[in-house]
C-alpha cells in the first residue's frame, strides 16, 4: 500500500481542488496531511520536508523570477493605457476593406498584445470586451467571432515574453541539472529563459501564420461569415491611414523589439529586459496621457496580486514535490515512464496527454511548478532537448485552454461575451483552431529543429 501513496497524494489533490479550494493552500495542506498520516504509519520520514527552507530562500534569491512581476506590471500597464483598443481599430482600418480583415486584425493585435503582456487571461477577456461586439456588429458570425478571439487571446502562451516560459525556464533548468546528476555527468550548459523566448519564437509565428490562412481561407469559403468593413466607414485617404498606423503600431511594436531584441542580441537577460519592457510600458501611458497617480496605483495592486499569487502557489507546490518525494513518488513515476512501450516516444506522449487533461482543472502555473519537477528529470534523462520539450509543454498547454468543455480561454471569454453569444457557439468557433494547434504539436514533435534551430544559430 506504501508504494500506491504517491498516486494518493496526486488524486487528493486533485479531488480538493475540484472541491472548490484555493490552489496553493490544497497543494501544501493536502500534502502535509499525507505526510503526516504517512508518518503515522511509518510511510513517510519527515526530514524531507527540511529541506523547504532551502528551497523558499533559492526562490527569494532567484533573479530570473524577477521577472515575473516585472512582466506582469508591463502587461497590466499596457491594458490600462487603452493601447489595445486603438491598435484595434487602426488594424480594422487597415485591413477591413477585405473579407476576413476584422478577424486577421483581431490576430495580430492578439499577437502583438501576446508579445506585450504575456497575460493569456487579460488578453482573451480585454479582446472580447473590445473586438467581439464590433465583430458581431458588422455580421460577423458569433462562432467565428468568439473562436478568433480565443485563440487569439491564447498566443501568450508561447509569443515571447510569456510568463509561462519564464516559469518554465526557471523549472526546467532545475529538472535539467537533476537529470545530469542522475545521469552521472555534468556539464555547464543548462536551460535559460532566454532560450526558451528564442525557441517559442519560429513555433509561435508559424502557428500565427496558420490562423491567418485559416482566416483566409474562410474568407473564400464562407465570404457571408466574414464580412468586409462598409467603404463609407474607412477613412477617406491614405496618407491619414498611414499616418494613423505609424502613430499607433509604431510604439508597442517598438517596446516589444526593444524587449525581445535585447535578449536577442544578448545585450541583457530576460530579467533586465523585463525592467526595459516595465519602464516603456510607463513611457507609452504617459505618452499617451493614461498614466496618473490612480492608474500607477491600479496596476501596481494588480500586479502584487498575482505575483503573490504565483509565490504562493510556489510554496504550495514545494511542499507538495517533497511530501511527493518523500513517498518515493519520483521512483515510482520514472519507472513507469522508463517501462512504457515505444520508449521515449511513448513516454512524451503519456505526459503531453496527462499535462492537456490535467489543463481542464489547472492553471499553468499549477501545472508548471507541480507536473514538471516531478516529469522532467526523468524525460530529460532520457536524451530530450530542454528547449524542445519546454516549447512543446506551453504549445500543448495553449491547446488545453482552448479545448471545450473545461478550456480556460472559453470561460475568460464567456465572463465578458454578450448576451447573444452562446457557449455552444464558442465552443464550434474554436475547433478549427484547436485543430490548427494539434498540427502544430505534430510538426514541432516531427521537426524539433522548429524549436532548437534558432538558439543554435544564435548561441551556438
């Protein structure tokens, strides 16, 4: 019975967050009660869970989670500064004079919103308070409208700079040096946040560029879904149109460079090109006179929320992994992946498959701190590429939120969708992505190079 513990503890968890109750607090207090009755029966030996200190102070001192709140901060500045809004209707401008303009609009303010935040959930929700009533108002077909919007919303999972991959990295770059030791090797090299910007960038506009066909291809198809925006609504010439694009995608297109290419060039670390990216934000609101006292203090708040909120569930989830290892559960999970058929193949598979089910009931936060400590060493261990495998988690976790019935992304956009949209329709507007996405995972498991092509060339 000893043996099926950590399998216990997994349900347990599970089962009291389906419950109702708070993350964090189900992650830490389920697993001390497991440790506790373990103990109890002589299951368990407590001197695991010294080692929490240890690992709370190494997350204090970590500068790369730094940039967690540092990201955050850009990205709930970005939202207040009504820069959404008025990259919107200028990209509606720019394009509406075709069928399907509305939609490619949608896309690319979501990829670039993607870009500036890294916020799946402030995305999809500011995108459908902004672009679902437009859309629908020009004959859009709700299904379309809504399907765009989310999976729109949903790029910040993997356009840099996402909070997902800095998480990720910093996960990651632990789980990689534990499978080293397992190994018996060392080596310098490891995993950054950096690296995973530089893989999630051909994957992430790859899968942009097939929205856009898809739109397009819509377009020809079913031209009465996606209409065109009526001449008598454009402005009248073009120079007003350039002036007007020049004048707003100009800014944000420059901070998102500035962030990016900084990390890029190897002029700074993700870290400081976060502070690059928060101190711009600022700059813009200001420029565009939104930044007040009231709004500084409104974003701040906002931000200190969910960092909080992210530490918390760090803490949670520490405690959690060392009551799990406490059972032997790192023992009992590496020999089930080492003895699934297909070997390494068939391992990728199990987890990718247990990550997209386990995206119904949690968060990637949840999911980044708690599934892949415990999986990581072990399919590193296994010859995976670090990069790849990151880049396939955040592209298999989008796909999870956006897959009815439990996708995050859908209930973001049924919170804000007017009365007229149904849930049904939401769910049949986001299959043809969902679909896209699957292809995606597919051609990133059949060509890791998608992933670890860039950082070669550019770290060599």
């Amino acid at each position: 019975m000893s043996e099926l513990m950590p399998l216990f503890l997994f349900i347990g968890v599970v089962a009291v967050l389906l419950l109702g109750y708070p993350v964090a607090l189900s992650l830490g207090g389920t697993a001390l009660a497991f440790a506790l009755a373990g103990e109890a029966l002589g299951w368990f030996d407590p001197s695991f869970l010294e080692a929490l200190p240890n690992r709370l102070y190494g997350v204090i001192t970590n500068e790369t989670l730094i940039a967690v709140p540092l990201f955050v901060f850009m990205g709930v500045m970005l939202e207040r500064s009504r820069i959404a809004e008025h990259l919107l209707d200028t990209m509606a401008m720019l394009f509406g004079s075709v069928r399907g303009g509305l939609g490619i609009s949608v896309t690319l303010v979501g990829m670039l919103l993607a870009a500036s935040t890294g916020i799946v959930g402030a995305t999809v929700v500011t995108m459908g308070l902004l672009s679902l009533p437009v859309m629908l108002r020009r004959n859009y077909d709700p299904a379309v409208a809504a399907g765009t919007i989310c999976a729109s919303g949903t790029l910040g999972q993997i356009i840099p700079p996402s909070i997902v991959l800095v998480l990720l990295g910093d996960v990651l770059s632990s789980a990689y040096q534990q499978a080293q030791l397992e190994m018996g090797v060392w080596s310098p090299d490891t995993v950054s946040v950096g690296d995973l910007f530089v893989g999630a960038l051909v994957p992430g506009l790859l899968l942009v560029g097939l929205y856009l066909l898809y739109q397009v291809g819509l377009a020809v198809v079913r031209p009465q879904a996606v209409p065109a925006i009526p001449a008598e609504e454009r402005p009248a010439g073009r120079g007003e149109l350039a002036r007007r694009v020049v004048s707003v995608l100009l800014p944000p297109l420059l901070l998102v460079v500035a962030v990016l290419g900084s990390i890029l060039g190897g002029l700074a670390t993700p870290t400081e090109a976060a502070s690059v990216g928060a101190v711009g934000a600022m700059v813009l609101a200001a420029a565009r006179r939104q930044l007040s006292l009231t709004i500084l203090r409104e974003v701040v708040r906002q931000t200190a929320t969910v960092t909080s909120m992210v530490f918390l569930i760090f803490i949670g989830a520490a405690i959690f992994s060392l009551v799990f290892r406490g059972f032997h559960g790192d023992d009992l999970v590496t020999e089930f992946l080492t003895g699934l058929p297909g070997g390494v193949v068939g391992a990728v598979a199990v987890v990718m498959l247990v990550m997209f089910l386990l995206g119904f009931i949690l968060d990637f936060i949840e999911i980044t701190f708690v599934v892949v400590p415990i999986v990581g060493p072990v399919l590193l261990a296994m010859g995976l590429d670090p990069v790849w495998l990151g880049v396939m988690i955040a592209l298999n976790l989008q796909t999870s939120f956006l897959t009815p019935p439990f996708g995050f992304s859908l209930f973001y956009l049924r919170g804000v969708a007017p009365p007229g949209v149904g849930t049904a329709q939401i769910y049949r507007g986001v299959l043809p992505y969902i679909l896209i996405q699957l292809a995606m995972l597919a051609m990133l498991a059949l060509w890791p190079a998608l992933a670890t092509w860039l950082p070669g060339l550019i770290y060599g």
